[in-house]
C-alpha cells in the first residue's frame, strides 16, 4: 500500500489542500509575479445553486480568497475532456456572476471586480496542452497587450512536467509533488532541502498511515475512481461517452462511499465536511440518512 496520499484523487487533492498554510504555499508558487504574494486564505463555499429549473448549478473543487479579496478557484481534472476549457470558463463566469449583485447599476459601481484566478490542473494528457504550463488572460489580439486584467488562468499539465534539477523552484517542486506524491519513493530527494513550510506540511498531512478509518475508506473509494479513469485513458476510451461514464461513478459513489456518509452524519460531521470528503451534494446526504 502507498504511504502518501495520491493528490490527483478527489479526496486526497480536497483532503490535503483545504490547508491554509499548504494552500498559501501552492498559490505562492503558481502566482508568483500575478500578484502580491498571498499571506492569508479563506476557503468558500463551492457550491453555486442554479437559480431556475433551465439552469445547471456548479461544484466547484476548491475556492478560496485572498486578504485582498481576490478570487482563486482550483480545479484538479483527471480524465481528458473535449471541451475542457468551455467548461472552464463558464465555471469562470459563474464565480464571476457571483461578485456583481443581481439588479446592480453599473453607473454606481466605484472600484471593478476582484480578479480572479483560475488553476486547473490536468493529470492525464490532453491535445491542447502542449507545455506544463499554460497561461492565458484576455488580450487585445492586434496589440499583443492586457486588454482586460480581471481574469488569469493557468492550465497546468502534469503529464507534460519535468523535474529540471538543476534548477528547482518551489513552481517545480509544487507540480513534482501533485505528479507523483502517490509514488513518494519517485520524489526527488533534493525536493525535501529545498520544501517550504507548506510543502513539509503537505507531506506530513498526506501520510496515508494518519488517515481515520471513514477516512481511508473514502480515499480508497476516491482512489478507485482515479485508478479507473486512468485505465480508460491508457487504453483509448474516450471520456466523451458521458452517460456511461457518470454512470459508473454514480454507482462507485452509492457502493464506496454511501456506508462511511451514513456513519458521518450518526456522528454529527459537520455537513460541509462530508459534502467536501464525499464529494456528495446536500441533497444526496440527505437521502442516504
């Protein structure tokens, strides 16, 4: 059995990263030179209620902001979409909707929206990734400038990383660790001299051997479902056949995860604890009681 939490998992990705002093290390790296550097997080509800029947609501993975009220969603996606960056960027839009009250006027409307960072981390390969790391932002097409400096994206493609150790920044150990922390004796030693405060404590906190027993049964659930996508992947199934595919993860969820949400909530876990570890909505808890 692995010792560390595979970060690529649902529950692990959720698990270790809802830290703040781990989370303020990641965004560190990844933003470093977007903006300030980040001294505080608070971690947001994820859920965006759909407001009619026509409408889709939307999960997302992790949410959190920042001391100056920026916004930064992170993404952890495994199995390769088509259309991954249209979805994306309604999840994008959606946050963004959030932040303009319904009926505001824009003529009384005194400084302009937080900015809003989006991480989205690919663990398979996908075609239009072609670089570890891909930033966008919207620009003015003929001047080649920021046209609108509100949103920065960053597409990071785990399959494409290479640990350079020559040169190793804490960008390069954050990706080593998200690529192969599941594999810990693939971790490059140099990685542990070089860790910050957060990554020590992201490798204390991934310890599989500290995990609860509804714990372990939930990352063994969520582990199945990795373990699952990543054979469809290797074997050239293509992701698109959706009504199966959810389907099959509907299922895993009712067989591995139904049990230990049962035994949460006889032992009062909070109900937004178990929506993150089980990746259930409030609804689906409820009807399982």
């Amino acid at each position: 059995m692995a010792k560390f939490i595979d970060l690529r998992c649902d529950f692990g990705f959720k698990y270790c990263m809802q830290d703040e002093i781990v989370m303020k290390s990641f965004l560190n790296a990844i933003l470093e030179g977007e903006t300030d550097r980040i001294t505080s997080v608070k971690f947001e509800n994820v859920e965006v209620p759909r407001e009619n029947e026509r409408q889709r609501g939307v999960t997302f993975d992790l949410l959190c902001t920042t001391e100056k009220g920026e916004k930064i969603l992170i993404e952890m996606q495994n199995a390769s979409q088509t259309y991954f960056k249209t979805r994306a960027t309604f999840y994008i839009y959606q946050l963004m909707k959030n932040l303009i009250p319904k009926g505001f006027k824009w003529e009384k409307m005194e400084h302009d929206i937080p900015r809003i960072f989006g991480i989205f981390i690919m663990g398979q390969r996908d075609a239009y990734l072609t670089k570890a790391v891909t930033r966008t932002s919207v620009y003015d097409r003929d001047e080649l400038t920021e046209f609108w400096d509100r949103n920065h994206n960053f597409y990071i493609s785990l399959p494409k990383f290479k640990l350079d150790k020559e040169k190793i920044t804490t960008k390069d150990i954050w990706l080593h660790m998200f690529k192969e922390m599941g594999n810990m004796e693939r971790i490059d030693e140099s990685v542990y001299d070089r860790a910050d405060e957060g990554l020590l404590r992201l490798i204390e906190k991934a310890k599989v051997s500290a995990l609860s027993e509804e714990e372990q049964k939930l990352y063994d659930a969520s582990m199945k479902l990795l373990e699952d996508e990543i054979d469809m992947e290797e074997h050239g199934y293509k992701r698109g056949v959706k009504d199966g595919i959810e389907k099959g993860i509907a299922q895993g969820k009712a067989e591995g995860i139904s049990d230990v949400v049962r035994k949460m909530v006889q032992h009062n876990v909070p109900i937004e604890d178990i929506i993150l570890f089980s990746g259930l909505s409030k609804e689906e808890i409820e009807a399982l009681k």
